[in-house]
C-alpha cells in the first residue's frame, strides 16, 4: 500500500511538473507574441510618421503626444498597439484607405493578432453630426489602427497601395472640381503627373 502511495504522489508530481513547462511555455509564446507587436507598432509609426498621404498621427511613443512622457515611465517597453493617424483627403480619402487595405481587417476591435483599421467617420460614427465627432474627440480625416503581428514588409505594402488609391482619390477630386477656365491642358497634365508620381 505504501509503494502505491509513493507511485501515485510521483505522478501526480510529474503531472504538475508538465502542467507548469505547459504554463512557461504558453507564457514565452504570448511574451514572443508581445515583443513582435511592440516591433512592429514601432515601425508602423515611423512608416505612417514619413507617409506624404498621412496629415498627423497620434500615438503615445511620439514625442509630440501630451502623454508621451508618462507613457515612457509607466509603459517603458511599449505604449500599445493602438495607432492614430489622419489622412490629408479627408473623409474621402478616409474611406478610400479602408476600402483598399486586403491585409489589414476593416473592423472596429481592438488588440488582435490579426491587424484592424477603421475610418470612425464613414462607419461606426457617420450617423452623428460633425459637431459631435469633434467633441468626441474624432475627425473626418481620421484611421484608427490596432497593430497585429504580421510581418512588416507585407503590412506597409498594403497601407503603401491604400495611402496611394485614398491620395489619388484626393486629386482626382481635386482635378474634377477645378472651375473650367482654369483647368487647361497644362493644369490637367500636372494633375495626372502628380497621380502617376503617387
């Protein structure tokens, strides 16, 4: 009876022993996983930072953010993945980003392994008035953007091709609602140059 006491207490003692390897090792996977969005939210802002389409961006690493500082002594290895950018076209520019993003996901989450943006103002917050989206915060320029994990090179690639069609947008606006005498064959040329450069 007493060997099989002893038996039993081992495997319990094995079976405890391979639950905690299991808990270290679900512990470096998600501090791996971490590490790699902390990587690439930081590279997405510098991305987003030196974009030509990008008018601001907003984010608690950047040295212009009202919370930068205690972002950097509360948060010393990452402020989250939560970017905040605004493009120069406005609302329509806006929803040409997000309708031409493939890697990235349209949706409203947050904090996902997968990468999230939204255009608050032609989604989730286009029934209110401008008013109110100003008070909230909120802007029609705005993108709101929740890093993930994948791997940089293949997520600037499709923010590069949205920036470029929500840019071209701009200017074909532009160019569409110019006054007729002042749109000439010159005028035209230098707009379709400038489509062609972006």
């Amino acid at each position: 009876i007493i060997q099989k006491q002893h038996f039993i207490l081992f495997i319990k003692n094995i079976e405890l022993s391979l639950f905690h390897l299991q808990v270290m090792k679900c512990q470096f996977n998600i501090q791996k996983a971490l590490l790699k969005n902390i990587n690439l939210q930081e590279k997405m802002l510098a991305f987003l930072s030196q974009s030509d389409a990008v008018a601001w961006v907003r984010h608690p690493l950047r040295t212009d953010h009202p919370g930068h500082e205690i972002a950097k002594r509360m948060m010393p290895r990452g402020a989250g993945s939560i970017i905040v950018f605004g493009l120069k076209g406005g609302r329509e520019a806006g929803r040409a980003f997000i309708e031409s993003v493939e890697l990235a996901s349209h949706l409203a989450n947050v904090g996902d392994a997968k990468t999230l943006v939204i255009h608050p103002a032609s989604t989730t917050h286009s029934h209110i008035s401008a008013e109110a989206m100003i008070e909230g915060g909120l802007s029609d320029d705005m993108i709101r953007l929740s890093v993930g994990l994948e791997d940089f090179d293949d997520l600037r690639a499709d923010f590069e091709t949205a920036l470029s069609i929500a840019d071209g947008v701009c200017l074909t606006r532009d160019l569409v609602s110019m006054p007729a005498n002042i749109l000439t064959t010159e005028t035209f040329a230098d707009h379709l140059l400038s489509l062609a450069e972006h």
